[in-house]
C-alpha cells in the first residue's frame, strides 16, 4: 500500500541523483512511495512497473536495470531471501519521519543473518551482457557507416536526425547493401546542399529523400554547382580560377 513521503529539497542537488536518469530518479521516489515503514519493499520489476510506472510502455528488463543502478550507487540494497527479493532504501529512516509506523512485515536485509544475500549489480547482468561486457566487441561496420552517414548529414545541414529510428537509417542501409561507399553518400549530401540549403528545398535535405533509390543515382552523378574553372577557361571567360 502506497504512503505519503517527503522530499528533502536536498534531494534534487545530491551527486549520486545527479547521476540518475530521468527514469531512475523517479523509479527512487516511486520506491520509497511503496516501501513498508522500515524503507522495506518487493524488488519485483513487474509489482514496481504495476505500482510506479502502469502508464508508461517498460520492459521489466529496464526497471532491473535501474534497480542495479540505483544499488550500484548505494542509495539502495538489493538483497534475496528464500528465493524472494527485496530492496532497501539506504537512509530511509534518516529522511522519513514516521510518527506512527505501521507494522512491517518484509524482512529487512540483516534481519536473516547469514541467509539474506545481498544482489550485487553484477549479480543482474545476464550471461550474454557479461560476454559482451568481457569482450567488448566493436559495433559493425555496416552500422558504424550508416551512423556516420546520418552524423555528416547533420553537420552539414544543422539538423538533429536521430540514428536509432529505423525512417532515418533504412534507404541509407539499402544504399550501403547494394555496394555503394559512404564518400559517395557524403557526396550526395554534399551536391544536394549546396544547391537547397536556403532555398525552400532546404526541407528535401533529409534521409529519406537523399537516400531513397529512385534519387540517390542521379545525387551521386551530379556535378558541383560551384565546380572550379580551369586556367584555360578562365582566360576564356576572364575568370579567376578557383583553387
């Protein structure tokens, strides 16, 4: 059953909060919201994501992640007993006052001895994040190419396209598939760009439309606008040459 707490106005400029998500620092309120009296409650991603988050779209692997965040920071203790897990809000007591404490009936961490063990943030990093962890392997080259593809489009144009959205990254991974290089798909941005930046075309400087197949061919085989003139030409014209 949830109670009222308060919040220390010192909350907000502690150093372990200022590493904290946005999330996590919800998901530590929402935890002392649902915690017995003693700062004892159920550390079951699936109760906390009922009790804390039933409007938002989590995964129970997010909150778990959380939960060792918040534990890697000391703020609270993750701890099993008899195959039931349990947090502990580090302080509770020193934050909350509680004129008439209800009775508890979660056991606190030292309340089993020997028998309550206390998760570790490791302990919740699954087997393939620990190999991944161990080994470190590199991103992909394909998706290594396609981030710097969309990284360069933003330079150029001062936009903020976002490379994790599957609109932004799909004709540029289809354009990479067929063989094409990133230099040409930075020539492509680079053609386009200096012909629309500033022009109501401006609006067209985007990865669909830079990338999409039936456009692309004709981007790359396009020559500068502002393609230097050669000595010769210029004595034709009277020019100066541009180097």
């Amino acid at each position: 059953m949830a109670r009222k707490r308060m919040i220390d106005p010192n909350f907000w400029r502690d150093e372990k909060i200022a590493k904290c998500s946005y999330m996590e620092r919800l998901l530590f309120q929402g935890l002392w919201t649902f915690a017995e009296d003693s700062g004892v409650g159920r550390a079951s991603p699936l109760l906390i994501k009922a009790d804390v988050f039933p409007y938002d779209t989590l995964r129970e692997a997010d909150i778990e992640k959380s939960l060792a965040k918040l534990a890697s920071l000391s703020l609270i203790t993750l701890y099993e007993i008899a195959g039931q897990r349990y947090y502990h809000v580090i302080n509770f007591k020193k934050h909350q006052v509680i004129n008439k404490p209800s009775q508890c009936y979660l056991p606190l961490p030292d309340c089993y001895g020997s028998s309550a063990v206390v998760v570790t943030p490791e302990d919740n990093i699954s087997e393939e994040e620990d190999n991944i962890r161990e080994g470190e392997p590199e991103i992909p080259e394909h998706e290594k190419n396609i981030s710097d593809v969309i990284d360069y489009l933003n330079q150029k144009t001062g936009k903020k396209y976002d490379g994790n959205i599957s609109k932004n990254r799909e004709h540029i991974s289809g354009r990479l598939n067929e063989g094409r290089t990133v230099a040409e798909c930075r020539y492509a941005i680079d053609v386009k760009c200096e012909e629309w930046l500033g022009t109501d075309f401006e609006k067209n400087l985007n990865p669909v439309t830079l990338f999409r197949p039936s456009n692309f061919d004709r981007y790359i085989n396009q020559k500068p606008k502002a393609r230097a003139d050669s000595p010769e030409d210029a004595q034709k014209t009277g020019k100066k040459t541009i180097l």
